[in-house]
C-alpha cells in the first residue's frame, strides 16, 4: 500500500533493470512471465524510462546515470501499484537537468498515487505540490512539530505562522 522512494537512488545492484522493476511483484508471488513483463513496461514509461531502457532490459539497473537509477527506483515502486508513494528528498543527490526530470514525473504521477514528499528545497516544494506541511525542531531537540499545514500556494505567498514565514524566507534554517 506504501512504496518508498529514497533520497540515494538504491537500484539493486545485482539485478537487471527488468529484474529491480519487478522485484516487488515477485515478493508478492507474482510469478506469469507476460504480467510482469506488461507491468515493468508500464511501470517504466510512468517513470519516463522506457525509451532509455527498453534495448537493455538485462544489464544491470546500477550501470544507469544517477537521474536513470531514480527513475529507476521510482519505477520499482510504482509497479506494485501503492495507494501512496513516500519521496525522501528524491533529488537531492542529482543534476538540476535530472532533478527535473523526477519533478516532471512527480507531477504526472499525482494524477495516480498520493506522493509525499520530504525536502528542504523550498523551491522544489512550491514546485510540485498542491499541499504543504511545515515541521520544525526546536533548540531542545523536541521531535518535529507540525507548525502548519496548508495549500501550497497560501503557505509560500501568504504563511499563516511567523515561524513559516522565517523559514520560507530564509531568515532561519
């Protein structure tokens, strides 16, 4: 129900690229040579991979460019269909031109999934998403607190709480 999606792209360094897409659906017993053949074709051109790909489905997924291996890894977590996908800064590792890339997915993947987002880019976050949640630690080293929550628009244009305000406009963080 819950796919993942790190901040490092983790393609299984042993396996294929066909093999790292259908790794999931076979840990959950599926085993039809043409279902998972059609799933990884569709998992892969979601993730706007398969015409880089699709003549070399059998090397290995790790002999991808850093941009590639994190739509490869997206991918991965598509193609068993989770009801929500969690992002933890799933750019911070890549080129501004790769970045892209995995934001332009991001935003035609939300029609599908709910994405979740982690990132301290606060640029990338006006970017790709309707809603917006604000956590802060405190100097007491207090766990994240939710500070606010709100359309992604109101909280960048217009913050409802001083410390958003800060952040956003870089007077801490």
């Amino acid at each position: 129900m819950i796919g993942m999606v790190f901040q490092r792209p983790n393609p299984f360094p042993t396996m294929s690229i066909f093999e790292n897409v259908v790794a999931g659906l076979k840990l959950n017993g599926v085993r039809r040579k043409s279902v998972l053949e059609e799933a990884a074709e569709k998992a892969l051109r979601s993730a706007n991979l398969w015409d880089e790909v699709k003549d070399r489905l059998a090397k290995p997924g790790a002999g991808l460019s850093g941009g590639q291996q994190q739509r490869l890894c997206i991918a991965r977590t598509i193609a068993v269909e989770p009801q929500v996908v969690l992002m933890d800064e799933p750019c911070s590792a890549l080129d501004p031109i790769s970045t892209l890339a995995i934001e332009d997915l991001m935003f035609q993947l939300k029609d599908k999934f709910t994405i979740i987002i982690v990132t301290h880019n606060m640029q990338q976050a006006a970017r790709v998403s309707d809603r917006t949640a604000f956590f802060s630690i405190d100097k007491t080293g207090d766990p994240g607190r939710l500070i606010e929550y709100d359309n992604t628009q109101k909280i960048f244009s217009n913050p409802s709480v001083k410390k958003t305000e800060d952040y956003i406009t870089g007077r801490f963080g």
